[in-house]
C-alpha cells in the first residue's frame, strides 16, 4: 500500500468533490489506516460509503470490515455525514 501523505490528502479531496469513486475510496482508505490523518472510522466509514455508492466493490468490502469494528451509533454517524456531503456535493 503506497504512503498517503498530505499533498494527495488534497488531491483526493478535490477529486472527490468531483465524485470521483476513486479518491473517495482513497479517502477512506487514509482515515482507516492513519495515513496522513489519524485512524478515524467514522470518516472511513463515510467515505467508503461514498465510493461504494458510486459503484467501488472494494468499497463495500472496507465498509463491511469497518462496520464490523464500530458501534451503532458510529455507524449512524457515519451515514449521516455521507447524506450530508451528498447533500452538498452531489
């Protein structure tokens, strides 16, 4: 797995205002495995959900591993901050 670091932090946020599957996936990836960011599921969560959306299958495969590591509540949370970017971005 290649380094994430803040410079392709941006890039991917950029790409993902764009809808592009890829750097949401990228994205989630970065908040599920710290890099560049610290670990934080509920992002990755979201962001995965993103991607899946989108149509990424190892989205919802890292999604599902996510979900298997939260709670209820994060996962809510999660979802609710996807509708929400969704809501801006989409």
């Amino acid at each position: 797995m290649a380094c994430i670091d803040v410079d392709s932090l941006t890039q991917y946020e950029a790409d993902a205002k764009q809808g592009r599957a890829d750097a949401l996936y990228n994205l989630g990836l970065a908040y599920s495995t710290g890099q560049g960011v610290g670990v934080d599921y509920v992002a990755a969560h979201k962001w995965f959900n993103l991607a899946a959306i989108k149509g990424s299958d190892i989205a919802k495969r890292w999604r599902a591993q996510i979900a298997a590591e939260m709670n209820t509540s994060q996962i809510a949370e999660a979802q609710r901050l996807a509708r929400e970017w969704l809501s801006i971005f989409h």
